[in-house]
C-alpha cells in the first residue's frame, strides 16, 4: 500500500496554483518551456523553477532539441497518487459497509436474537 | 471535466504532513479529536486547526457527542481530486496512444505512400 510519504513531494508539487496550470496545459499536449510561461505575469526563470519542481518529482518529463526544450506528462507520475486516494476512499468506504451490514443484521430478526432480548423495539 | 480550481484547497489541505498523517489514521476508522492528537508533539489547538482545514474542504466529516468530537473520512470529498488526477493521465496516455497509432501508420508502407515519397529510410 502507497504511503503518504512516497506521494508527499507531488502533493505539495501539484498544491501550487502556478503548477497546476502547467499540468493542465500539458495534460492537453507537450509543450515548450517559452509556451508554457507565455501565459503567466512572471520570469522566465521563475516558470523554469515551478518545471524543475515538477520534473523532479516524476510528474513531467522534458527533453532538449536544439535550443528548445519540450515538456510533457509523465503519466506513471501520477499513479502512486492515485492509488493513496482510492486507498483512503476504499478503507473509509469498506468501514462504512461493514457498519451497513452490521445494522442490517442487527435488524434482521432471525440473524440476531441474541441482540434483541427485549423484543420489537424497531 | 474537473478543473484545478475545484480542487486547489483539496491539494493544498493535503500537501501538509500533519494533515496527511491524519487522513492516513482515520482511513483506519473514524477517531476523537484527543485520539487524533495524541501522536503530534503539537499543542491541541493546533490539531484543531489541521482537522479545521480538513472539515473545511470536505475531506473529513465530525460529530460531537457530549463532550467528545469524533472525525471520520468523508470518502465523497476524495472524489473530485481522483477524478482530477484520472483526467491528467487518461488525456496524456490517449495522446501517447494517437502518437503509437501514428507512427505504426507511418512504418505501414501500404498505408502511408504519401508520407515516404523517397523510398526505403528506416
């Protein structure tokens, strides 16, 4: 099972507006650095920066040709997040059903006698 | 489609390791608030605080009793970052997929005569 500690540094990655939108855009398809930084009120080197971040925790990847670096998704970056949160969903979810059955049983009088010593109270 | 902003304050609530810690621990199975804060060298307001920040975004639910406030996993409030996360993916692989169809097309002599007008370059 993934732990928080294995997906902590891409939480906090994909947790900053700035990065967000990079990963939507590229989401949509690789793009260059100069593109990527087009859209936003800030230095060249400051969106350089937010890449790095995101390249370092194996969220994207980039590759140089020439003098023009092209970015895109790594879609395996993304999976060990994935797999935390269906985690917690599944574990929370599966206690919820397990109570479900619970009180189901405890309502079905044929299965539960011993619980119902004193008869019809619904 | 799910957009970064419905999920900012998700991924934000998220990418702190206290906040992480405590999803992690009712993930097992809802706990009271002093339960919660026992393990975090933290003063109790603090926790507060933390489980606030939680509650406020949707990702856990409490309940107070007397007394004793008692928090669980809200499983629903998950949801919108997996689908957020599965969209990222899911987009970036389809495109990676197109790219695979493409290419096979291109090694395909019969069906990319106009593409390899000079011949037999691998």
């Amino acid at each position: 099972m993934i732990k928080y500690s294995d997906i902590d540094d891409r939480l906090r990655a994909l947790a900053e507006p700035t990065r967000g939108a990079i990963i939507e855009r590229l989401s949509r398809g690789p793009a260059t650095v100069s593109e990527l930084a087009a859209p936003f009120d800030m230095s060249f080197a400051a969106v350089v920066q937010h890449l790095q971040v995101l390249e370092g925790c194996g969220l994207i990847q980039s590759e140089k040709l020439g003098r023009v670096r092209t970015c895109r998704i790594e879609p395996r970056g993304f999976a060990p997040i994935a797999e935390w949160i269906a985690d917690r969903r599944t574990l929370a979810e599966r206690r919820l059903d397990r109570l479900g059955v619970l009180l189901a049983e405890m309502d079905e009088p044929s299965q539960s006698k011993k619980l119902k010593s004193k008869g019809k109270k619904k």
